[in-house]
C-alpha cells in the first residue's frame, strides 16, 4: 500500500485537494488580489527570522544591545537576517494597508464579506501592536524614546490611563519589565494572535470564494445589500462569475509564487543594501534625544505635535478609536449594493482624503528631522559623545590630530608630527585616554601635548572628550575587536621617613 493511499483512506486527500485547490476562482482576478498572499508571505517570513534572531537576543536591559550587536558583528548572515527581519515589519504594514485599500476600492467588504474585513481591520490593529513592541527590543536610544513616548500616549487615555501605562511598562518607570513584557508580547502573544486571525481569514476566503470584479456584482442588482432578493441575486452573479476555466490551482497559484518570489528578492536586497540601523544604547538620562517612530506612525506622531496640548488627550485617544470603529463597522452603515470605485464619490473623497493627509504628515514630520550626530563610524553619538566632539574642535585638537579624511596642516602647510585618531577607540580605552588628557607628561615627558586636566578642562569636559575619542573605530569600527594597548606610568614610592 502506497503512502499517499494510506493517508488518502484516513484524510480524506483527494477531497481536501478539491475543496483547497481545484476550485473554480471568479475571471478576470488582477495582480492586486495576490496582496493578501504577499502579506502571508512576509509573516512566514517574519516568523522564521524572528525565530533565528532570538536565539540570541538576551531581553534584558543589561544584555539586549550588546546581543543585537554581537547578532551584527558575530553571528553568520546576522545582519542579513536582522535587515531582513527590519524590513519585513515595513513590508508588513505597507501591505496589509494596500490589501485593505484594494478590497475597499473594490466594495468587497459587503455581504458577504463584512467578517473577513472585521478580521482583516483586527490583523491590521495588530500587525501595528506587532511593530510597536518590536522596535523596544535593540534597546537603543531610538527604541527606548521613542517607545517612552508611545507608552505616554497611552497613558492619556481617559479614566484608564495610568493602569495602561503601568501595565504596559510593568511598573512605573520603562526599564527591565518592560522590556520583558514588549519581548514576551512580540514573539509569543502577538504572533499567535496574528496567526489565529490569518487561518480564519483563509477559512472564509476558501469558503466564500475570491471576491469578483465590482461589475460582475451591480447589473440588476436590488439598491441594498440588506434588501430580500439580494442574497439570491448575489449567489447568482457569483456563478455566473466562475463560468470559466480559470482555477485556484494553478492560476492564481502561479501569480501567488511568483509575487511571493519578488516580495523576498526585495526584502533580501534592502537587508544587503541599507540594512537594519542600531543607534547608541539607551540612556534614560539623555533628556536631550529627540525620539522619532517608525515611519508607519509617523503621521500620528506629527498630528500630535500640531494640536494645543489641551487637545492632545482627545487625539491621542480619540482619533485612533474612531477611525478603528469607522473601519470595523464600515459593512454595516455601507448597504448600498454599488461596489465599483468610481460610482462611489463619497468613498473616492474619504480614501483620497486619508492617504494625501497621511502623506502630507509623513512630510511634514521628516521636513522637522535635524540631522543627527554621526560618528566617523556611521554610529549616532549620545549627548556626551557630542559634547566630546564639540570641545574637541573648540580647543583645536583636530589642528594637530587627523580623524578619517580631516588631515590637519601647520601655518606653513605641513602636517604635524601627532598621532591619528581615526581608530584610537580600538587601541586605548576612555579610562587610559582621560588620564593621558590631563597630564601627557606622566605618560611620555617628551610629549609636546598640552595638560587639559583643571583648570583648562573640567573632569566632566575631559570625560565627554574621552567617550568621543573610544568613539572613533574608523570605517565598519562596530565589527572591528579592540585591541588596547594601555600602559599607565607607575605611581612614584613613598620614601620612609
């Protein structure tokens, strides 16, 4: 007995291929429809690097930077995978919204459809939950502001608002817990969720059929879609729809794949060309970081930022919660039987109204980004790195010392005789570096280096110096290993009395 006899007996296969795939599909099915597929798509994808990615990923504040960077220098194809991984979560959104945009431009949300877009507006609220838990986990200055942010906005909830933020956080202050909480909802609740809502969205899919072209679904139709006649009428059109030999196995299959195929060339090309960013660790006392989300809530973020702050509590909460309610009841306030795009100017004015606002915003809040401050490196500096940077060009260190391509010349155009410090954070620590600042005479007596230490320089102003100093690691320094070669002098003996 063969084993797919075996299985056929107590499966059932050859129905199962039947009803999954030999089915007849509506005609005339565009690329549009493979959105949906595209989606599933970029989730198993996420699914599977966010499985690698933690195998690694240490989620404590303490561990979880340098795990994410030690994914980057160390771990075979990490940064291929992270980059795949970063982008998978902007694929994500851009292509849940685009599904969403062509079943309503298509009035496929109508009966008997209103379930499957109630799912689809529930994968959408959480494939944003999905994000917005993610970019914590690097805890770098970016993720740890930008979601101290996020968590406040919560927290203007009416009534609620301070059990949210506490909840969220797992305590008062954003630290350990919430971390813990961001991490455990990212790869184990929200997954899961999303998962559940994809496999009863396909149940339906499989069970209703792909929705038809909007023509197919108006000629003689009633004026409602809540009128008696209209579920006989419907049930017509649809089979007439499927008159022809157009199958889900191979046809709409064959446009799957090959969309599916694109969906991760484009992934794995952006992960190798621009890759995923990592700022400088969090610093909860760097009150001076300006926090940006992910480009996905930007909009919002903008919007927030051009309402008087007494209003802010009612956009914060109150914009979200009415368009998620517009969205999920749109079925049931939309009975008119039209479902062609350009027979429904009211529903052309809304779409066109949201995404040229969206737009706008999103401009609007990139226009107001001030360029960051950017290591020799490529690496963001924090407060203390820039401070270091500023004093190192006020007291005219960058005169003698060369850092990357700066070379510096003398009055008299030659170069002088010092060290470069393109890579001096890979060969002294900041400790050895403060200490030689204050006093270059203790290290070497011939040093024709001026003492910074006070009153020249404070301590704090020596410090800022040397932690902008370890900085500099030269081109790809974040991969490099440090190979220090401090030597202090030694300290003189006392002579016994």
């Amino acid at each position: 007995m063969s084993i797919y006899k075996w299985l056929n007996e107590r499966v059932d296969l050859d129905d199962m291929y039947t009803a999954l795939l030999d089915r007849k599909v509506p005609g005339g099915l565009s690329w549009a429809h493979t959105l949906g597929s595209a989606t599933l798509t970029v989730f198993i994808v996420q699914a599977l690097t966010g499985i690698a990615l933690a195998m690694y990923y240490a989620p404590s504040p303490d561990h979880a930077y340098d795990s994410v960077r030690f994914i980057q220098s160390s771990v075979i194809s990490g940064p291929l995978l992270r980059g795949i991984h970063h982008w998978g979560a902007s694929a994500m959104v851009v292509l849940v919204v685009a599904h969403m945009i062509r079943v309503f431009t298509m009035g496929a949300y109508k009966y008997p459809r209103e379930a499957n877009w109630m799912l689809g507006v529930v994968l959408f609220i959480l494939t944003m939950a999905f994000g917005f838990t993610g970019y914590l986990l690097p805890w770098d200055q970016k993720a740890y502001w930008a979601t101290q942010v996020g968590t406040n906005i919560a927290g203007t909830t009416p009534l609620i608002g301070d059990m949210l933020v506490k909840l969220l956080r797992g305590g008062s202050q954003l630290g350990a817990g919430t971390l813990t909480r961001f991490y455990a909802m990212h790869v184990l609740l929200f997954p899961m969720l999303i998962a559940g809502v994809i496999l009863l969205h396909l149940v339906l899919v499989i069970r209703q059929g792909i929705a038809p072209k909007p023509t197919m679904l108006e000629e003689g139709s009633p004026p409602t879609t809540t009128d008696a006649a209209y579920p006989g009428y419907y049930h017509q059109q649809y089979a007439l729809a499927k008159r022809g030999n157009q199958r889900f196995w191979p046809d709409v299959i064959a446009k799957d794949a090959a969309v599916a195929v694109l969906t991760i060339l484009v992934l794995v090309l952006l992960a190798k060309t621009v890759g995923a960013g990592l700022e400088a660790p969090a610093d909860p006392s760097d009150t001076s970081y300006k926090p940006l989300p992910e480009w996905y809530f930007l909009p919002f973020f903008q919007l927030l930022k051009l309402v008087p702050g007494s209003l802010e509590s009612v956009v914060a909460v109150g914009i979200p919660g009415a368009a998620i309610t517009a969205l999920l009841l749109l079925p049931f306030y939309d009975r008119k039987s039209t479902r062609s795009f350009g027979r429904r100017p009211g529903a052309a004015g809304v779409l066109t109204t949201v995404v040229v606002g969206f737009a706008l915003l999103i401009g609007a809040a990139y226009r107001d980004i001030e360029p960051a401050a950017i290591s020799d490196g490529g690496r963001p500096l924090t407060s203390s790195e820039r401070a270091g940077r500023a004093l190192f060009k006020g007291q005219g260190c960058n005169s003698c010392h060369q850092v990357g391509t700066n070379k510096p010349t003398n009055k008299a155009g030659d170069t002088p005789d010092a060290p470069d410090l393109t890579e001096v954070g890979l060969r002294h620590t900041g400790v050895w570096m403060h200490s030689f600042m204050e006093d270059p005479a203790r290290f070497h007596a011939d040093s024709k280096m001026p003492a910074f230490g006070p009153p020249v320089l404070s301590h704090q102003e020596i410090e800022e110096l040397s932690r902008y100093l370890s900085s500099l690691r030269g081109k790809n320094g974040d991969a490099k290993q440090p190979q220090f070669v401090d030597t202090f002098p030694e300290t003189p003996k006392h002579k016994e009395p």
